[in-house]
C-alpha cells in the first residue's frame, strides 16, 4: 500500500478529532461530497481523501476543482456510468493489494442516481469491505426544508424523458401516501411539472428545490394547480438542478378511488368494459356497477 499523500488538510486543527478516527485498509469507502456549497464537506471526508490510495470519481475535472480547494492531490480515475464494471475490476485488484479507495460523484452521495451502485455491488460481491461516508444528499435536503409532514418519503429520482413511459411511471404512484421525491434537470422542469399536473390532485402540494446550498438557492411549495405558472414566471426558474417534492395520496377511501382508477386504465387496454369492471371490481373490491360507469367515461375520454 502506498504512503498517504502529503495535504494542506491536514495541517488544519479542526480535522485532529478525524484524524483519530479508524480508517481500515483494503476499504472501499463511499463519500458524500457538497451539493453545492464546498464547506458542507465533513471532516471524515476530508480526511480520508487527503489519506486514499485513489479516487474514483464521476468526472476528474470536477472531483479535482473540489480536491485543489483543500490542498488535496490523490490520484484519480474516472468511474461514470459508461465504464462502470470495467472500473470495477481495477478498484477490485487496488483493494486486494490493502488500498483505500474512495468513491465519489460530481455532488452528493455515489450510488443514489449517481454512478457508483455497479462498482458498491462488485466490491461487496468480491468479499471486500464498503464503508459509507455519510454527508450531503439533494433529497435529504429538500426534505428537510420541505415543510411536508409525513414520516415516510419515497425516492423516485429522474422520470424518464418519454411521455408515455412517464405517464406510466406516474400513474403506478397515484396511490403511493408517502412523500414523492424527484430530481429533474432544467431543460424538462416543465415537462415534469405538466406531468405531475395531469396525473395528480391539483390541490397536492408541491416544492421545488433548485440549486439547493448554491448562491442562488430557492425553495418553494404550491398547490400543484400553481406550479405551471410558478415555473414560467420567471426564466430563471429553468435554470440549475431540482428536487421536486410532491406531496403523498391521503390514506381514505379517496385512496381506493385512485387504486380503482389505475386498474381500470391498466384493463380497459386489453379488454371490453365490461370485463374490466368486472376483474377491477375483484381486485378492489368495489362496487361493479360503479366501476363500470367509471369505465365508459375513461373509454370515451380515450376514444
């Protein structure tokens, strides 16, 4: 194993108490970086990049901006999405040698819509140890801001850019009581939030979160009837990365409702209305006649 490289880091007081901690070899340690603003770096992060072997990083120009500002320089080598099992390998035979090896993303924590699941899942496989460095996540963040009172979130990260397949995707939520948590880039904001528009309760609560820790952060909530406007109000609303947070069905029987609704469009693509109300009204447990009424107005919307 190498020596640990020579850092300005570690020259500073405050990162003595990391210095303290264990950081075994022969390790692959999973490190969140800042989302945004740089000093939301932890002291165990910092310490253990001034200490890796190597860096495995989405993007070496970006991860080398954020290690010049500390005095850092570790060797790097690119893992992105493309040449994940490949990389792998190679971290694989760097750790069977007793090497640290860190693995970050561009911002936030690897492995949660970033790259960095293949190579977690390699490792793990091969019998080597993983240990996480926690730290800054999008998600937690906007969660924390979000005002939304619900014990349980679920992450569903990017929709897919196809409008069918996101009306798919969407429509498989429209019962799901927990918090929704989605990421969007600028150039399709709207196109998500239209998405959500049409599937959902108009009077659902919406935040966006753009640019979050970044100079030019902002947080907002709506009903989900305003957000179209909201985004459109301003140009620089397009502008940076989003979490998008949409607020989860109420658990009634409102919530039953929407799980009939669901069955029945899934039904009425490959049956008659009247098969479809009648296998909806065993699944659901719904009324028939109820159910059927509610299919001719979904086959005459389609029609």
């Amino acid at each position: 194993m190498t020596e640990p490289h020579a850092s300005n880091i570690a020259q500073l007081p405050v990162i003595a108490e990391a210095a303290l901690q264990s950081y075994p070899t022969a390790t692959l340690y999973v490190v969140a970086t800042p989302i945004g603003n740089v000093t939301d770096i932890t002291l165990r992060a910092l310490h253990l990049l001034s200490i890796a072997d190597v860096v495995a990083c989405e993007d070496t120009r970006n991860s080398s901006k954020l290690m010049s500002r500390f005095g850092l320089s570790v060797p790097m080598i690119a893992a992105h999405q493309h040449n994940e099992r490949e990389v792998a390998d190679k971290l694989i035979a760097r750790l069977l040698k007793g090497e640290r090896v860190a693995l970050i993303s561009d911002a936030g924590t690897p492995a949660v819509s970033d790259p960095g699941a293949r190579i977690v899942d390699a490792v793990l496989a091969a019998g080597l140890r993983v240990l996480p460095l926690p730290g800054a996540s999008a998600a937690i963040t906007a969660l924390s801001a979000s005002g939304l009172v619900n014990d349980r979130f679920s992450f569903v990260g990017f929709l897919p850019a196809k409008s069918k397949q996101r009306e798919n995707m969407l429509r498989g939520l429209l019962t799901e009581t927990a918090t929704m948590v989605f990421y969007e880039a600028p150039h399709r904001i709207l196109d998500c939030v239209g998405a959500l528009a049409e599937m959902f309760e108009p009077t659902r609560q919406v935040v966006f979160a753009r640019e979050l820790t970044k100079l030019f952060e902002e947080i907002h909530r709506c009903p989900l009837s305003e957000a179209t406007a909201w985004v459109k109000a301003d140009p620089n609303r397009e502008r940076g990365e989003f979490v998008v947070l949409l607020e989860g069905a109420a658990e009634s029987s409102d919530a039953q409702e929407v799980e009939a609704e669901r069955v029945l469009n899934i039904l009425l693509a490959e049956c008659t209305v009247k098969q479809a109300a009648s296998l909806a009204a065993q699944i659901t447990g719904l009324k028939k006649n109820a159910l059927y009424d509610r299919a001719l107005e979904i086959k005459g919307q389609q029609d």
